[in-house]
C-alpha cells in the first residue's frame, strides 16, 4: 500500500509567507503524522516565475496560440532553458529554509525512496499552483512519487455507477485550427477495452445532450483553449465560433459526476483556470496543462500516459513517467516536462483502469495494441500460479510445524477453542470426597502419615461401604502397611474388591522416582497416578497405560482413572477388548492413540497408551462432579442417594500437600487454572465413562495428510480472494469474514465431532497464500506486459507514426 502525503499552505502570501501543514499517513488511512511550520516571505518567487512565463510565452514556436498579446521579439529556448534553471534554484531554496526544514526532515524520516507516494498540495493561492511542484528536489529523490494540486474545500459524491464492459470515453475534438486533433483520436481508437464516442467541433446543445443522456468515466478534450483574466476561468472552444466556460456546462458536467465521470483530460493550453472552474463539480481528477502546449507535445504526452495508465499503472505513476518521457523534446519545446498536472478531489481515491473497467471483468486486457497480451499473461500464469503459491505456503507451514515452530501457538488456540465450548452438567457417577486443609488441621491429633489418618480412613470407608458404591478410589499415596491397630482397615484394603489404590511408576529417563503401593493390595487393584506434561507444564493427555521399568517400585500397567472406568463399565456389561493392532475397544468405542506428531503436538514423546484429555466443559473444571469433604462425611452427611452405584474418589484438596496441576482453562485474572490431582483424575474417569455409555466424542486429530489438506485448502482460498478481490477493501473485509469462517469451522469440528484440526496453520496458510498472491499478481503481469512492449516496439512505431509539428494547443 502506497502512501499519502498532503501539504496545507494556509493563509498568507509571499510578502508575509505562509502557514504550512504536513500530514503523512497511508492511503485509505486517517494520517498518522501532523506536522507544522511557516514558509517564509519570498517576494522573488513570483517575479522569477512571471519572468519565465514571459519568456516561454514568447517562444518562437510553429503557430502561436490564439488570444496571446503578440510579442514585438521573439526569446530564444537558451533565455527559457536559463529562466527555468533561475526559478528551479530560487524555488528550491526557500523550501530549504530553516522554518520549513521541520517539514522537510518529517518527510525524509517517514518515506522510504522505494515507496510508492501520492503528494496533495492543498492550497487557495492560484501563485502558489502556478508553481513547478514537480521540481522539488525531495520529489525527485522519490522515482514514485507524483504531485497533484487540490482545493481546500471539497467533498466525496454519491456515485450511482453502471458497470461496463468498456471504459466509456467522450471525447471532444473542438476547433483544430492550426493543430492536429485527428492525431489525438487515433491515439485514443487504439485503446482496447474503451467505448469512445466522438464528439467533432460539436454545438453546444449537442455537446450537453451527450453529457446527460450516457454515463461517462473518461471526459477528454483537444483543441484550443486559454485560461482568463485573474486565473479563475478558463475557456474551450468547442467550434471555430464557439468557447465555453466550466460554467456554462456545470449541470451536465454535474450529471456526469453523478453518474460515474472519473477523470477529465484535458489536452489543451493553459488549463489551470479550466480546473479550478472544476473544483466545484467535485470531478475525482483531471489532468490538464498549466501553459499553451506545442502540438507535438500535447500527442506525445498522451501516447505516453495512454500506455502506462491503460496497462494498469496507477495514474500518479502513469503521469509522471509520460511527463518525464516529454524531457526528449526539450530540445525542441523547452520545458516540455512542466505542462502536464493533474488536480485532485482529496476525497476521491485516484482511478486505474482495472476499476474504470468494473469488478467483474478487472481481468479484461486494458492497454493499447502493445500491451494486449497482459490477459492471455493472466490467464495463462492465473492457475498454476496460484496453485504454486498455495503449494509452497502449504509446504513451508507443514515444515514449520513438523520442525514444532507452530506447536506453542496451536496448544493456546486449541486452549482457547476448549474454553469456548457450551457448558456440560457435572457426572453424577462420581462422587469426590475432599481432603481440605481444615480437614487436615482438625485431625492432626491423630497418629498416621499424610493427608489422611488410617483411623480417619478407616471410618471413611466403613461409612461407604454402607451405601455399596460401585468403586472406591484412593488417589492418596500410601507406601507403607495399615497400622495394626486398625485391622479391619487392611483386611478391606486387602480384600474388598471394590477398593482401588495408586502408586507411581519411576521414569529414569526424566529422573522422577516412583512411589510404592500400599502392601496389602492386589496388583490387579492397583493404577498408576503418573500425570503427561507439556512444555507450558499444562496437562492436556490422558495417560491410559504403560510398560513400568523393571525397577519401578510400582508396576501398575493401568493408570488409576482406567480402573476405576473400566470396573464400573463391566458392571453395565461392558469389557475392555484389544483390537488386533494393538488398540483399546471398550463397547463401540476405539481408543487412538497419540503418536509423535499428532494435531498440534510435535516431537512429543508419545510411549505408552495416551490420548487427549477432553476436559468436561463446565464454569470451572473442578465442578466435575458432587463434592463432598472429609469431615461432612465423617460426621453423617453422607447419604445413599450420594454413593450408591457411583465411584467414590477420595484425594487432598489442601494446598499444603502441592497436589495441583494446571488445565487449559482460565481464572479471571487470565491466569492458567490449577485444580487438585483428585479433582484431574475425576475429570479423566468421566471422560472414559462418558464417551463409553453417552457418546461423547473422545478428541482426536486428522492424519498428516488431513492436515495438509485443510491447510492447503485454506491456502487456496487466500490465493483466490487475491485473485477476484483486486481492491483492498473488499480483500480486506472479505479476508476478515474468511478469517472468522475458520475459527469458527475449528470450534464446531471441535465441539461436534471431538476433532482438533489446525486453527493456526491454516490461518497462516490464509493470511500468507493472499498476501503472496497480491505481491505476484501485481510483479509478474507488469513484467510480462514490459517485455511485449519491447518485442512490439517496431509494430508500434508503424501504427503511431510521428506527425509533424503543427502549431501550439490553445
């Protein structure tokens, strides 16, 4: 995106100097610098200026222009060239002066050379127009930047446009006397994609019908003109007997305006009056020229701007490369390079010909016969460049993400994609009994190792059994024998079959040891307590069973939420099978499981029996299940309706023990949330339980190849909104409905089926493939259209012929 440059002079004059205002910022953008600073006087400028004019006016040039005072001696182009070069020089320095230079050092701070720069000169002051802007010497130092005169008062018109097939011109050949405008309209007939109707030495009746009754979007005009009295009008004339103000046509012209009229050229002399008459109209640009123009001149300029502006160059750019092209002739029309300006409305945004053309068919090749081959370019590079950048964004993606680059940003996407999902009711198949810090305080009278007292156990569990629950769990260390004062706890311990108790497998490997079992129960009743972490410490897996090391202490094959699931299931009638690859089946359902690069998760360490852990969504992830603690339970709370036919798990909740691991789900604060083991394993029984008896989907991740897929799919999608969506607000916008289509496809893949696919990949994919895309589609077609104006130079140079001078425009 280019920028916009606009600089106010304000009140003023050169004997008091002026107010100066810069602001820069980019296009379609509120400006993001404001700046300020005085002009000083100079009362030299304008004679310098008035002195070249004179000189230039009197030229002796083939034809002198219409309503000129004669001049008793002709000038010499040397006393031109000289004046030009005295007025450049005096110009320069006092725009390089000290009260100016905080201007002058903003712009050089905050434009690069290589950017492209539209520059407004916004100013009242018809001297301060008549200036040469373009010879600014830090305009010069910008090859993309272009100056434009504009008003301080305008406004933005409601345009009611019809698209067209062909950029609609009306063309007026007005009075040709002395000069060649037959060269103008075969010029304009070579434009391809244009409907030109002609309008030769029209009446005036004529000239108005035509502006009311058809919708324009080019208004061009050659033939005589001049600008009057003080500067403010300006005449055309339309026949040998006819002139015309602005004025005269203001209604018609206003239609047109209305009605889709982009830019006005106006290929005559001295038009500077001609364009401030129209200002008013609110016309988005026009291009005319600030001093009687040579006929050569006048063609040259426009088979140069035709070129540039119909192959697709923006018309700032087209502008000054057809201005700068005219230096060619200053050898014969000195300061030929000064005459062509264009006056913007600051409200309007500069036209291309892609937009005069209509969106639907902005790929119709535009451009004079040298440069009709920029379709067929299109079309042909259109798909296979479009499929080689998606393919090579797609391709860089999935080797960012294999090498893990992406894994920490997936993790926090599909955090924040579990956070989102609708609330779920607490299982009622469990029931957690607490271990609080109270209840640790109000018994540490009592002798026992822990959390948990064996004589507060005991009664614990006499009270249960009561009620016949399905499974007791005890998610409390334990690697030491009952107390013998307490015999009936290790006669349950050792042969209810209800009780299942944990220990911890040793990883040599990470250094960690393991933790023993209690002496008095079974391996068969025993799981493992082992918790996955990733990197960020949060746990997101579900460890379902491992091979213990020969060494471990403990060598439970099953982690303890699996017995506890799967004892409760075969009362339902429900057995653990293994399927002939070596996985889990219990029921319909199959459990995957995680291999090294699964989903976002890349390079994990995957040994063992894993899955992802599909937290239940509830308003806190320890509101998994009814809740009760130690002491409630001890002093009578407990009831049947509570415990019978549930799994019973009892853990600490006291934070003195450190028994807490972080979740994917966010406090308040925004920080991660922590919950007690108790509380993690109640959530990884309910989500074996759940997705066995409810049906509730265990999540699970495409294959690589499926997430190639989907990342390639949304890869082409950003290289197709970039190939029909060439205005940046609609690419924009539409990028940003596509952006939302994906997270929110995501979150119902996630919520429905249970499946993690990519979300910031594929994002990347979208946002990467569009930008790519815009950057080739706007280089290669331009090459290619250069290269066909060098392979059609000759055929070019026979179909525009140079014709002969034939006098001044006027």
């Amino acid at each position: 995106m280019g920028k916009l440059v606009v600089l106010k002079l304000g009140e003023g004059n050169f004997e008091q100097g002026f107010a100066a205002t810069l602001q820069i910022g980019n296009e379609n953008a509120r400006p993001g610098v404001e700046i300020t600073a005085q002009l000083p006087p100079d009362p030299e400028i304008p004679r310098y200026y008035h002195r070249w004019q004179s000189i230039y006016r009197s030229l002796d040039l083939p034809a002198r222009p219409i309503g000129l005072p004669k001049r008793t001696q002709a000038a010499t182009l040397e006393e031109c060239q000289q004046a030009a070069e005295e007025l450049k020089v005096r110009f320069n320095t006092w725009l390089a002066s000290e009260s100016f230079r905080d201007i002058r050092e903003k712009w050089l701070e905050k434009l690069m050379p290589a950017e492209r720069v539209r520059v407004l000169l916004q100013t009242k002051d018809l001297r301060l127009q008549k200036l040469p802007w373009h010879l600014w010497d830090l305009l010069e130092r910008y090859p993309k930047a272009e100056i434009a005169l504009s008003a301080p008062a305008y406004e933005q018109v409601n345009r009611h446009i019809t698209p067209t097939k062909k950029v609609k011109i009306l063309a007026i050949l007005g009075h040709s006397q002395g000069i060649d405008t037959q060269a103008d309209r075969l010029l304009l007939e070579q434009l391809v994609g244009a409907d030109i109707t002609f309008l030769v030495e029209p009446e005036r009746k004529d000239l108005t019908d035509r502006l009311w009754e058809q919708h324009w979007q080019i208004l061009f005009f050659a033939g005589h003109s001049f600008t009057q009295g003080t500067g403010n009008t300006g005449k055309i004339y339309i026949n040998q007997t006819e002139s015309l103000t602005i004025s005269d046509l203001r209604y018609a012209l206003r239609k047109a305006v209305e009605r889709g009229l982009q830019l006005a050229i106006l290929n005559s002399c001295d038009g500077l009056g001609l364009a401030v008459e129209f200002a008013p109209l609110q016309i988005p640009q026009i291009i005319v020229m600030r001093e009687p123009v040579p006929d050569r001149v006048a063609q040259e300029f426009l088979k140069y701007f035709l070129e540039a502006f119909a192959r697709g160059d923006p018309l700032y750019l087209a502008v000054r490369e057809a201005r700068e092209r005219l230096q060619g002739l200053e050898n014969q029309f000195p300061c030929a390079t000064w005459l062509p300006v264009i006056c913007q409305n600051p409200g309007e945004m500069p036209v291309n010909w892609q937009e005069l053309l209509g969106e639907f068919s902005s790929s119709v090749s535009t451009s004079l016969p040298v440069t009709t081959e920029v379709k067929g370019v299109k079309n042909r590079i259109g798909f296979s460049l479009m499929l080689l950048v998606s393919v090579a964004m797609t391709g860089l993606l999935m080797g960012a993400r294999y090498l893990g680059i992406l894994q920490p940003f997936e993790l926090q996407a599909f955090d924040q994609l579990l956070r989102l999902r609708p609330r779920e009711k607490p299982d009622s198949r469990l029931l957690v009994v607490s271990i609080t810090e109270e209840d640790v305080q109000a018994r540490s009278h009592e002798q026992g190792r822990g959390s948990l007292s064996d004589k507060a156990l005991t009664q614990l569990l006499e009270k249960l059994e009561v009620y016949q629950p399905q499974v007791i769990g005890l998610d409390i260390y334990r690697d030491y024998a009952a107390d013998k004062n307490y015999p009936q706890l290790a006669k349950q311990m050792r042969h209810s079959d209800r009780f299942v108790a944990v220990c911890r497998v040793s990883n040599p490997e990470m250094g960690t040891s393991g933790v023993a079992p209690p002496p008095e129960v079974s391996t068969d009743r025993l799981g493992f307590s082992n918790i996955l972490l990733d990197v960020d410490n949060v746990v997101r897996r579900h460890y379902l069973a491992l091979t213990p090391p020969p060494s471990s202490p403990c060598h439970a094959s099953y982690a303890f939420s699996v017995q506890l699931a799967l004892r409760y299931l075969y009362s339902k009638g429900i057995k653990l099978q293994f399927t002939s690859y070596g996985g889990w089946k219990v029921g319909k359902l199959t459990f995957k499981p995680i291999e090294a690069h699964t989903g976002g998760y890349q390079g994990v360490d995957a040994l063992g029996h894993q899955i992802l852990l599909n937290y239940r969504s509830s308003p806190s992830p320890e509101a998994i299940a009814p809740q009760i603690t130690l002491g409630q339970a001890l002093t009578g709370k407990l009831n049947a309706a509570a415990v019978q036919n549930r799994i019973v798990i009892i853990g600490t909740t006291a934070e003195s023990f450190h028994d807490y691991w972080l979740t994917p789900y966010a406090t308040q604060q925004g920080n991660l949330q922590a919950i007690p083991g108790v509380i993690l394993q109640a959530q990884m029984v309910s989500q074996l339980l759940s997705a066995a008896l409810d049906g509730r989907p265990l999540l699970w991740s495409l294959p690589i190849w499926g997430d190639t897929i989907w990342i390639w799919g949304w890869s082409v999608a950003g290289v197709l909104l970039a190939w029909y969506l060439r205005r940046p607000i609609h690419l924009a916008l539409l990028g940003g409905i596509a952006f939302i289509g994906l997270y929110g496809s995501c979150l119902v893949f996630l919520i429905s089926f249970g499946c993690w696919v990519p979300l910031v990949p594929a994002a990347l994919a979208l946002g990467g493939s569009t930008l790519s895309a815009v950057v080739c589609l706007n280089s290669l077609p331009e090459q290619k259209t250069t290269n066909n104006i060098n392979s059609h130079k000759k055929k070019q140079q026979m179909r525009t012929q140079r014709r002969k001078d034939a006098g001044t425009r006027r």
